[in-house]
C-alpha cells in the first residue's frame, strides 16, 4: 500500500500554493497504478480464503464429490490470477517508485519554506471537528520467521559439518549468532515498518516512517535477546479519520490581508489610503468576476489520519519427555 501524499509546508490557516497542490495531485496520479494492483490482489487473497472456507464447510456437509471437484477446480483458477495479479503489483510498484523519484526530483525542496503571516485573525477565529471527510483503513499483516545463522546456512547448503567449520573459522561463538541474528531480524523488521509507513503524513522527509523505525528496531531487537522466538507477526495499520478541523468563523485581519496580496502580488500592488481600498473591495461593480484574476487561497479546513504498528513474538518452547 503506497502513502497518502502530503506537504508539511501546508498547514491549517496559512496560504497554500496551488503549484504545491498540483504536485500533490501529480504524486496521486503515479501512485494509481501500485493502489489498483494492490486492491485487486487483497480481494482476490480474500476471495481465496472465503473459497477455502466453503469447500471445507460442502466437505463437512457431505456434498457430492463431484461438486467439490468443481469447487477446487475454480479455486486452482483463481490461485493462478492471484499470482498474475501478485506479478502485475510487483511490476506497477517498480515502475511507481520510478516515477514518483523522478516527479519529486522536478520539484522543489519541502522541508523548509518561508511565506508572508497569515492573513486570519487569530483572536477571533476559531477551529471546529465537523464530520465531513471519512473513514477508512488500510490493513497489512505479515509473519518474519527468525532464522539463527546455522539455520540459513543448512537451508542454503546440504553439508552440515561444512557449515559449522566455516563458523569455527571464523571464531564466532553462539553469544555471538545468536546477537547477530537478533539484530538482522530486528532490522527487517524494522525495514519492513519504515517502508509501509513512510510518507504517511510527510512522503519527502520520511520522518513518521524513521521514528517507527527506530522505535521497532529497539523493540524487536529486546524481544529476540531476551526470548527463544520462532517468528514475529507484524502489523500495520494507516487510518484517514472523517472528523475535519475547520476553521468556523474564519475573520480575516485586514492589514494581514493587504500585506500578504501585495506579498504575492508586487505588480498589483494594494495602497491603502480609503479610495484604493473601496475599488479593490468590489463593492457596487455588477460585472461578472475575472476567473483569471489574481487571488489568494487559504487553507481553512484539514482532515487527520493516523498510524498503528504492533508486534506479535511467537515464542519457541521446546521440551523432551522419556
């Protein structure tokens, strides 16, 4: 699942550019493909499961073979477009990221920014939650098995007594493996969070997905010491929340006002003497508005989102009975 594209540049009650929306809308554009892929691929992952689910309820029911047969001959055919569909997501996210690099490599630097004071009258203003935005959420599970260092390597080669020479060779101890393996699965852990919820929130600075990062680096790397683990269940969660700020009233300060236009706007500049400011006003003209006259857009409202990573340690607990 890719990240909701955002500036941290823009903020409640400031002046917002519409070249920054519109490099916000291009981001959306290319990140398209990668989220019709990944729908497609979750509803057919469920829709295998659902299948698997009523073949094992017609089998409980005693339904005639041949309807079973049936029933596992169309789960065959949807296994094979799960995996086309899997091949499909690969490919659209390569070619995302390809693109989404290039469109943030055209545009300008977001981290720091500057900008003329807001033109809202603080004092009187005032930001409410009103309903009308939505919810939704975006789920992802997924188990990393932890291997210690002879386990891959007897995974990778027949020859057991060949690997635990190389080992001795070396002159590594279990303490050893067994901190080194503990930080290579606390890293792909910590990896595997980093690249789901980078960009949620800040997509140029990554700086929401690198604090999880941190965070489940430390956590999974204490889990693994201190506990035989067999694996690490990893979930993810990126919610949008239909409660919007808004601000309600939105009074203007009309000095701010006239600083801020003549800001942006030097070669139509604003005096503020009585007579300039009764013409720039409109007031008494009957004349439909020029759509392409300047103007000064402001943002008044903001939907939030929010973010949920937790971990589930399988333990390992051997035992021997005689």
């Amino acid at each position: 699942m890719t990240s909701i594209p955002a500036d941290p540049t823009i903020t409640l009650g400031n002046i917002v550019s519409l070249e920054k929306l519109d490099q916000l809308m291009k981001i959306a554009d290319a990140q398209k493909p990668t989220n019709l892929a990944n729908d497609r691929l979750n509803s057919l992952i469920l829709s295998t499961y659902k299948i698997d689910m009523i073949e094992k309820q017609m089998v409980n029911m005693k339904i005639p073979r041949s309807s079973i047969r049936a029933i596992r001959k169309e789960k065959t055919k949807l296994k094979v477009e799960m995996a086309e569909s899997a091949i499909e997501l690969a490919q659209a996210t390569i070619q995302t990221e390809s693109d989404v690099r290039a469109l943030k490599a055209d545009f300008a630097q977001n981290q720091i920014s500057f900008s003329v004071e807001s033109p809202i009258n603080w004092e009187s203003s005032s930001v409410k939650s009103v309903p009308i935005s939505y919810d939704s959420l975006k789920f992802d599970v997924q188990f990393f098995q932890f291997m210690k260092a002879d386990d891959k390597q007897s995974a990778e080669s027949s020859d057991a007594t060949k690997s635990k020479t190389v080992n001795k060779s070396r002159g590594t101890t279990d303490d050893d493996d067994e901190g080194g393996d503990s930080e290579a699965h606390a890293s792909t852990l910590s990896s595997y969070v980093s690249d789901t919820l980078t960009g949620f929130g800040e997509p140029s600075t990554g700086t929401h997905g690198s604090s999880h990062m941190e965070s489940s680096h430390s956590t999974s790397t204490k889990a693994s010491t201190t506990n035989n683990i067999e694996g690490t269940v990893v979930i993810v969660a990126k919610c949008t929340h239909k409660g919007a700020d808004v601000m309600a009233p939105c009074i203007l300060d009309a000095r701010k006002s006239v600083a801020a236009w003549n800001y942006y706007y030097p070669d139509d500049y604003l005096f503020t003497d009585a007579i300039n400011m009764f013409e720039a006003s409109g007031i008494g003209k009957t004349s439909k508005p020029d759509p392409d006259q300047p103007l000064l857009h402001l943002l008044s409202g903001v939907s939030r989102g929010s973010s949920f990573v937790g971990y589930a340690h399988v333990l390992k607990k051997e035992s021997t009975t005689s």
